[in-house]
C-alpha cells in the first residue's frame, strides 16, 4: 500500500515537472500570453491513469511550478484565475478515467478515442473558462477599439486552446492505443495491434 502512494507521488510530481518542460517549449507563443502546447498531457495522462482527484493535484502541482517560473501578475485574482483555477481545472479530465480503462480493457477504440477527446475537451474547456474570464477582467484594454471585451477574450483565448486540445486529444489517443499500461491497463491478447 505504501509503496503504491509513493509511486503515484512520485508520478504525480514527475508528470507537473514534464509539462512545465513542456511549458517551456511551446509550439506558438501569443504576445499577451498564452502558447499553443504539449503542456496539458502530462496532467491528463495522471487523470487518466489515477482519477480525478490525482488529476486535481498534479494540475495545482503545475500551477505551482507556472506561478514559481512565468508569472504574469496583475492581482491575486487574475493570478487564481489564470494559473492556479485554471491549470488545476485540467484534472476535471479524471473524471472519465473509469471509461476510458474500460474502453481499453474491452478493446473499444471507438470508446476510447471517445472518452479521450470528451475528457480532454472536459479539461481544456474548463481551464479555456478559466482564461476567458481573466481575459474580461483584466485585459480588455488590449481588445482592438470598437471589439466588445468579451468577443476579444473568447478570440484570443481559443486561437491557442483549441489547437493545444485538438493536439493533446489526438497525442493521448495515439499513446493509449499502443502503449495502454500508461493507464494501467495490460493490452488484451486477442486484441487485434
């Protein structure tokens, strides 16, 4: 039992060290923030293996190290909803770990890609939410004159999260169909490759 926890401590903390990696090795990076990215993988992986209060943790885990190295600060606030509510929100994926290790013990791809993309968007719909929001409250005077604040946030905003979902869906269902272990589940015999 004890040996179980420090393993998944230890996933936990290596998955948030591997997506600040990634972090820091975006594929775009916006002017006012925000990158297309692999960051959010590592933390949907972890809600995807362990659930989603692991999925939570490893997200805050990220906040953690996103606050420590990129702080863009305007206020607590802003600080809550552009890093720590959002990243940790990427562990709402968690909560379809059940059907995805389900989908993939039974040898259902159409499951499984479906589950993947529905957690994934479930994630990344909530940290977008997160970013929209902030986006509202405190960088509507970057909107171009005559753009509503709201419009321009909800632009901006999805132009790099869209992308980065789409990315990371399409990532984690390539790795889960090969490599189903990374979920803990052992690849059926009779499964066709």
């Amino acid at each position: 039992m004890r040996n179980s926890k420090i393993q998944l401590m230890a996933e936990m903390a290596m998955c948030a060290a591997l997506a600040i990696v990634f972090d820091f090795l975006p594929l775009f990076t916006a002017p006012q923030g925000g990158s297309i990215s692999l960051t959010m993988i590592p933390v949907f992986l972890i809600a995807f293996r362990w659930g989603l209060k692991q999925g939570l943790i490893t997200g805050l885990l990220l906040a953690a190290l996103q606050l420590v190295t990129k702080l863009s600060f305007v206020n607590l606030i802003q600080v809550f909803l552009d890093y720590i509510a959002a990243f940790t929100s990427l562990g709402l994926a968690g909560l379809l770990y059940k059907q995805i290790k389900n989908s993939l013990t039974n040898g259902n791809k159409a499951s499984v890609a479906f589950y993947i993309i529905l957690g994934t968007f479930i994630g990344s719909l909530a940290r977008f939410i997160c970013h929209f929001i902030a986006g509202i409250i405190f960088y509507g005077s970057f909107a171009p004159k005559g753009t509503p604040v709201p419009l321009y946030s909800l632009v901006y905003n999805a132009w790099y999260m869209v992308p980065s979902f789409i990315i990371s869906a399409i990532i984690l269902i390539i790795l889960l169909y090969s490599a189903p272990v990374l979920v803990n589940v052992k690849k059926n015999r009779n499964q066709a490759a």
